[in-house]
C-alpha cells in the first residue's frame, strides 16, 4: 500500500473518530487505536502516539463549539482538571510499581457495567435536589440551551465526582487510554449533571489531560508526521460535524450511542489486560 | 450576580475564539506540510507496522523548527502538531486572565495550578529544547 492510499483510508478512520468522539465526550482514541493496529497493522506504539493527536484535536475542535454554545462548563472542568492532572501524574509513577494489565481488567468490567447503567436517563426527580453547598460555594451550577430556553442544574455529590476525576487522571497515566468514558461516568451519575453538559464539559477537559503527556510522546519518538496529517485533519471534520449533530440530538440517542461505544472499549480493555498487553 | 454571568460569557467567548484560532492555524500548517509530504513520498510504500522511533530533528521544537525553514514536509507537519499541543494549554492560561479580570481569586488560583502542573509535564520531558 502507498502512502496516499494509506493516508486516504486513515483520513477517513479519522472523520469517524472525530464524530463519535465529540459526540460522546471520550475523545477519538477508541475507535482510532483498533483501527490502526488490527486493520491497518501499524505498530502499537505510533497508534498510541496518533490517538494521544486525535484525543487534543477533537477536544479542540469540538470545545470551540460547545464551550460558545453554552454546553460545556468552563467553571466545573476548570475545577476538576485540578483532579485529573494530579490523577495523572500519580498514574505515571504508579506505572513502575502497579501490574497495568490487572488495572486494566478491573477498568474494563467496570465501564461494561457502567455501559449498562449509562444507557438509560436519570429520574427527573434528580432535577430538584438542593443544591451541593460546595457546588454553590465553588460557582459550578449552570445552565445550558434545551428546547427553545435555557435549563437550571444543580451539580450533586462534589467530593465524589473530585474523587473519581482523580481515579480518571490515575487511570489515563497507568493505561494512557480511555480517562474521558470515566470523566463523562463520574459527571453523569455521581455528580448528576445533565449528559449533554457531562459529555462537552469531558470533551473540554480531555484536551489538557492529553497534552499533559503529549511531551512524553513526542519526545519517545511516538508521533509520526505521517500518520498524524490523515489524522489530525480527519479528526477535526469529523468532530466539527458531530457538534452539529450534538445539539439536535435527543440524550436518549447520545445515551444509547455512549453506551456502545464504552461496552466496546470494556471489551477491549478486557483484551488487552487479559492478552497482558500493556 | 448578574455582571458574573455576563463576564462567564465572555471568558466562554474568548476560550472559544482561542480554541478555533489555535485549531484552524494548526490545521493549515499540517495541511500545507501534508501537500509536500504527499507529492514527495506519496507513491512510496507506507512503512508504519514497524517501530522506528522518529529521527531526533522530528522530536524537539529546534529540530522541528530547523526542518520547517528547509521546507521538509514532515517538520513542517509537526510543527502544526505542536501547534495543536500548545493549543489546550494556551486556553488554560488564557481563561487564568479572564478569572483576574473577573477577580474571582479561587478560579485564578484552580486554573493557575493546572498550568502549572500542565507546564511541568509538558517541559520535564525534554522535547522542548
């Protein structure tokens, strides 16, 4: 295969990627990664290396959409970013002392059980909880555009969601994969804001856990200006197109269309842990 | 409360501005080293199923500097990579003047850690020389 046909079939992997990624909030790295090592056979190492550019430019690109949108909340991934750059970093240095391929086991029988408990809304009662006075005390309650108006949240349960933001940083220093499904999970069901605000406010944050660890790669030799051309103009239509598709999207569909692709990336997880991959 | 909704709209506005320049401009520099990169090497066989690790000029901002005013494609793409990079991390120090301007002392001190955090592992990895 020539480098223009290569490239050709790599933009498109990448178009996927950049939509389902900004339409899910887990960056575009899950589906590039199978795609380029299983279908392409590119060596696992520059996989790795495009999906960490795939991650940075969908962020990007969707984030310029979502944020001026009133979808993501700058103030609620600012705060949480704290936890998931610690997270990171203490991943990193775990990685020499903790077996990656039994985290990565665990981690992906929690996201098929996660695949399973995503899928469906929340009651509406969750609405009218009071809110967390630490939420009130840190400015995180917001609001975002649903129907023809705006829509009040209240975000629940702050220490939680600190917490597991933290286990998402950890997660992605250990794995170097798959941190924005737990960043979307502790939004959505411990923290209790709204999906579509979960998922954007995700797609926000995923672009400074990235390019935390983007020196590393580039500096190993893991980002190839060959792959990350197809790559990186791929991911950028494709994410450009799933925020259009974002806003007119009923959540019940965004559910279904996340659960999926987390049950895929458990599955995957299971893999790789199980194969001892990592 | 009032005027900090509107100034949340504003640091939103800005954030945004920035995150779309720093896309496009990253997205025209790949795509204008990408046209070399293709015309030159286009028809040789794609060679990424083995790990070779890129040459040194291609994983520091010098080298990759260098190899763009020589107009080699490859540089010149991942320079528009870097730029990508920088791109998050510029947003970060961007919205540290929009919460000062708003003189919200928490959100300067939340958003000034995670650059500061974000800076020492992008630098503490040597491709910045």
């Amino acid at each position: 295969m020539n480098i223009l046909l290569f490239s050709a079939i790599v933009w498109a992997g990448a178009c996927l990627a950049g939509f389902l990624g900004s339409l899910t909030g887990l960056g575009g790295g899950v589906v590039l990664v199978p795609m380029l090592t299983l279908l392409l056979g590119v060596d696992l190492r520059y996989a790795v290396g495009a999906s960490l550019v795939a991650v940075i430019a969908t962020s990007s690109g969707a984030a310029a959409a979502y944020v001026k949108e009133g979808f993501s909340n700058v103030r609620i991934g600012m705060f949480l970013e704290v936890a998931t750059t610690l997270g990171a970093i203490l991943g990193a240095t775990a990685a020499a002392f903790i077996p990656a391929s039994a985290i990565a086991v665990i981690f992906g029988l929690v996201l098929i059980v996660s695949a399973y408990l995503a899928r469906r809304p929340r009651p509406v009662s969750d609405r009218q909880l009071p809110p967390d006075p630490i939420a009130v005390k840190l400015m995180l309650n917001g609001d975002f555009p649903e129907g023809e108006g705006l829509r009040h949240y209240n975000v629940q349960r702050v220490p939680l969601g600190w917490g597991l933001m933290c286990g998402a940083g950890v997660l992605s220093g250990l794995l170097g994969i798959g941190s924005g499904a737990m960043k979307v999970l502790a939004m959505d069901q411990a923290m209790k804001i709204p999906f579509k605000v979960s998922t954007t406010t995700s797609n926000f944050m995923i672009g400074v856990t990235a390019a935390a660890s983007a020196g590393v790669y580039l500096g190993r030799g893991y980002i190839d200006p060959g792959l990350s051309m197809p790559v990186v103009l791929g991911v950028l239509a494709g994410s450009w197109l799933g925020t259009r598709v974002l806003v007119k999207t009923e959540v019940r569909v965004l559910r279904l269309v996340f659960a999926l692709v987390i049950f895929g990336l458990g599955l995957e997880m299971l893999y790789k842990g199980l194969a001892g991959r990592f | 409360m009032a005027s900090r909704e509107w100034n949340d709209r504003r640091i939103e506005d800005l954030v945004g501005n920035l995150l779309r320049a720093g896309v496009l401009l990253s997205a025209g520099i790949v795509f204008a080293g990408g046209i070399l990169y293709l015309w030159r090497h286009g028809l040789e066989p794609a060679g990424f199923n083995v790990f070779k690790g890129e040459p040194s000029d291609l994983r520091s901002i010098s080298g990759i500097l260098r190899d763009t005013f020589h107009l080699r494609g490859r540089g010149i793409i991942q320079l528009g990579i870097v730029v990508l990079i920088a791109t998050p991390v510029a947003r970060v120090a961007l919205s540290i003047l929009g919460f000062i301007e708003e003189g919200d002392r928490l959100y300067v001190g939340i958003a000034a850690f995670v650059l500061v955090v974000l800076l020492y592992s992008l630098l503490s990895s040597g491709f910045a020389g």
